[in-house]
C-alpha cells in the first residue's frame, strides 16, 4: 500500500492529494498547485479547507482556489507565517508531497451572490487576489460582464503576484484570451516603494482617480451597472465597503444577489 493510500484510509473525511508544484514569490509569499480529485468541483471564487497530515487532529485552514474551475491542477495562493500553526509547515512542503484537502467548497466571492451588471471590480490586497485569479479566467465572468477590473495593491513590488498573468499571459490563454481581450483591466498598486500607480484603492475611490484613470463618469460607482468583489485586510474590505454603500450599493450573499460581495468566512 502506498503512503497516499494509507493517508486515504486515515483521513476518510479528506481529500488527500499531491503536491505538484510550488513558487516562491518573496520570503513572504508562495503558491502551491495540487492534483485535482476527478470528483471535484467548484464554482469560481470558492474556497475549501487545506491542512496537513499530522500526529494528532490535522490543522486546517480556508484557502481560496486560484485557479479557473475549468483548470486540471488546484492552486493556491498563500503568505509565510513563521510561527503560525499551518503555514511554518505549508511553506516548506515540495512536489510529491501529500497535501489534505477538504471535500466540500463554499464562498461568497461568486458571480451567483451577484446582480447582472456592465462592469465588474476584483478589489484585492495581498493575497486577497487568490479568489479574483479564478473568476478573471472563467468564461461565465465574461458572459455576465462587459468589462473585468482587477486591483491588486500590496507593499512592495515583489509582491504583486501573477502580475504577467494579468498583463500577458491571459491574453495568451487559448480557452479565456479572446474574451478578456480589451475587457480586462489590471490596475496594480503599491504603497510602500516606488511605483507607477502609488497608494491605497480606497485613496484612489475617494479622490476620484480609479474612475479618471477608468474613463468612468466623474461621479464614480453607479449602481445600475457596477459590481464589486472584496477580498484582502480586514482594514481595505471595510473601508471600500463603506464607500461602496455610500454610493448607494446593496451588500449580496447567494441567497440575495447583490451589487458587492465579500467573503464572511474570513471577515467574521
């Protein structure tokens, strides 16, 4: 019997699958990719539970899948704590190793918590991108949406993550590139070093440059047709969701659709 199969046995409730990738963005950042159960599936935006194998009660934490639903590996996007109870052990694991992951998957950050629109905002920080890397690639985004805006803002310029994904490599995708041809925008920004586009998003939503620098009415959100997701600090999803209701912008869930989402299960 091989180690997987024996870690199956031990963990019925789990998914156990194998690392198959792993990259190291800073000394505080990585991403991992793992084999994908041929049951499994999700909507985009979803999270599911990642943990380790241990002596005692596994460790497990919400991760959200990075990739498109339509993708055969599951990655995922994570930061480096050294003492934390699940990544000072996460960090270190390399292809081949068995990684737990849960059977059930669950989220907010979907395109059904939200009403139709013309144009939709991936707000994120940090690795607050995580969930946006699977919607941005999912064909049903550009079915619902005329234009795809993510924000990804972070402290320094090494962490901008899958920043070439945005700028060149979707385009490139032979199943997602002709739709996110002149409808995705990526608008990276950076608040602790030197870079083109400096600052927080919501400075950039209160001074009216995010919707200058989008061709938007001068005014900013409109309600009819703009939609928002949320996902990074606690700090950035409740300043921008105050700004949003400001504008007259109803929070959604997937038993209400709405014109904003968030990911309670992170938040609370």
């Amino acid at each position: 019997m091989s180690s997987f199969e024996e870690l199956r046995e031990r963990y019925p409730a789990f998914h156990v699958e194998e690392t198959t990738s792993v990259h190291h963005w800073t000394d505080r950042l990585f991403s991992f990719t793992l084999s994908r159960p041929q049951t499994f599936r999700f909507r985009s935006g979803e999270f599911v539970m990642i943990g380790l194998p241990s002596e005692g009660k596994p460790v497990m934490r919400a991760y959200s899948i990075a990739s498109p639903a339509w993708a055969e590996e599951l990655e995922f996007l994570s930061i480096k704590v050294p003492d934390g109870p699940l990544t000072s052990r996460l960090q270190l694991i390399q292809p081949g190793d068995p990684v737990l992951m849960g059977r059930k998957t669950t989220g907010t950050l979907v395109l059904d918590a939200l009403k139709g629109g013309r144009r939709l905002f991936l707000i994120s920080t940090g690795t607050g991108l995580a969930p946006f890397l699977s919607v941005a690639r999912d064909p049903d985004a550009y079915e619902r949406f005329e234009q795809i805006v993510v924000i990804h803002t972070v402290r320094q310029v090494a962490e901008l993550a899958y920043r070439e994904l945005f700028e060149r490599q979707i385009f490139e995708d032979p199943l997602i590139g002709e739709m996110a041809a002149g409808r995705l925008v990526y608008l990276p920004s950076v608040t602790r070093e030197p870079f083109p586009r400096a600052g927080r998003v919501t400075t950039r939503i209160a001074d009216g440059s995010l919707f200058a620098e989008l061709g938007m009415r001068a005014s900013g959100f409109d309600p009819a047709c703009d939609r928002a997701m949320l996902c990074g600090s606690m700090a950035m999803i409740k300043e921008t969701a105050a700004l949003l209701e400001g504008y007259g912008m109803v929070e959604g869930a997937n038993s209400a659709p709405g014109d904003y989402v968030i990911e309670r299960a992170f938040v609370d």
